[in-house]
C-alpha cells in the first residue's frame, strides 16, 4: 500500500504540470508550489526512508541539501534575469528517486519487518556487494534449483534499492555541477553584454 501511495502521489506530480501547459492554465500559484511539491515529496519519502533504516543519512543529505542548493541558485537566477531550464541529467535523477524509493519500500513485508539481512541498518558493501550471504544465497535460489521465498524477494528489493540510491547520489552530484555550471555560464554572459547595450543607448 505504501509504495502504491507513493507511486500514486509521483506520478501525480508529473500530471500536473503538463496538463496545466496543455490546456493552458498556468499560473504564478502553481510554478512556485509545484517544484516545492516535488522536493517535499521525494525529502519526506527519503527521510522516513532513515527512520526505517532504509537507507544511509549521509546519502540523504547528499540528496536533500542538493534539492535545496538548486532550488536556491533557480530564485537567484531569476532574480538575475537568467532561466535556468531542467536538465536531463536532473529529469534522469528525479526518475531514479522514485525507482529507488520504490524498491526499497517493497523491501519491507507487509507487516512491515525489515529485509533479513545480516547487516541491515548498517554500511552495506557498495562495490563488492555480493559478499552479503543473505544476497546470494537469495541470488542462488532465483536462478537454481531452490524455492524462491519472500525473504529472498526482499532481499533482492533491499539491494536493488540500495544500488538504485548510489545511481541518485551520482547524478545528484551531476546535475548539481551542471545547474551551477549554467548559472554562472548565463551570468558571464549577461555581464557581458550589459556594457555593450549600455554604450549602445549612450551613443544614442
């Protein structure tokens, strides 16, 4: 039911905004609260995702102090008379938040236990994964001989999630340098051509 909600409140937020620019009905309300929806709802999800020992804090701060720098750097930009524009690697990071989130919340049974994993709560091997015995011994039942339970399921939900977390904070990074990179990009070229237009009206 979680991940349903979860899903459901994402996708959502994805029809929202296109189907006000489709029937025209955009307004000053809804540019300023539909970006803060979006950041609301992925820091909510990642945080409890903490609580539950879901995920690592540091990889969550990485990620929710990220969305407030960019969302910070937006208002200067416009302030300063430049737009900056969603980039791809921004869009593919957004999409890898929700895959992540949604992984992880299927992880959990549905009375809501935790993954059998014998370090769960704890720095999980991000390079030399598969030395976790409960991953492969679930890995060994879903392409053996052996019954594939739902401890194994949840197991393979918890690393896939945890694997999909390292995908956001790398493109969170990313996208991050590249908001920057445009920011003071499109200011340098503003300086620029500002004494240019200023000549121009004085020689008028």
């Amino acid at each position: 039911m979680g991940v349903l909600i979860f899903l459901a409140a994402a996708l959502t937020d994805f029809l929202d905004g296109r189907i006000a620019r489709k029937w025209k009905q955009v307004s000053t309300l809804g540019k300023l609260l539909d970006p803060i929806a979006d950041k609301l709802l992925i820091s909510a999800a990642l945080i409890s995702m903490v609580d539950n020992h879901l995920a690592p804090a540091w990889a969550v701060v990485i990620i929710v102090g990220r969305e407030f720098a960019v969302t910070g750097l937006r208002s200067i930009a416009a302030a300063d008379g430049v737009v900056i524009s969603a980039s791809g690697m921004g869009k593919f990071k957004m999409v890898a938040q929700v895959v992540a989130v949604g992984l992880l919340i299927l992880s959990l049974s549905p009375s809501g236990g935790a993954p059998h994993v014998s370090n769960f709560g704890r720095p999980f091997p991000a390079i030399q994964f598969w030395t976790v015995p409960e991953l492969h011994t679930a890995w060994s039942h879903l392409l053996g001989a052996g019954k594939t339970t739902w401890d194994d399921w949840q197991v393979l939900l918890y690393t896939a999630g945890r694997a999909m977390l390292w995908v956001v904070v790398i493109s969170a990074v990313i996208s991050m340098y590249s908001y920057f990179r445009a920011f003071f990009t499109g200011s340098a070229r503003r300086r620029v051509k500002s004494p240019a237009t200023a000549a121009t009206v004085h020689q008028e």
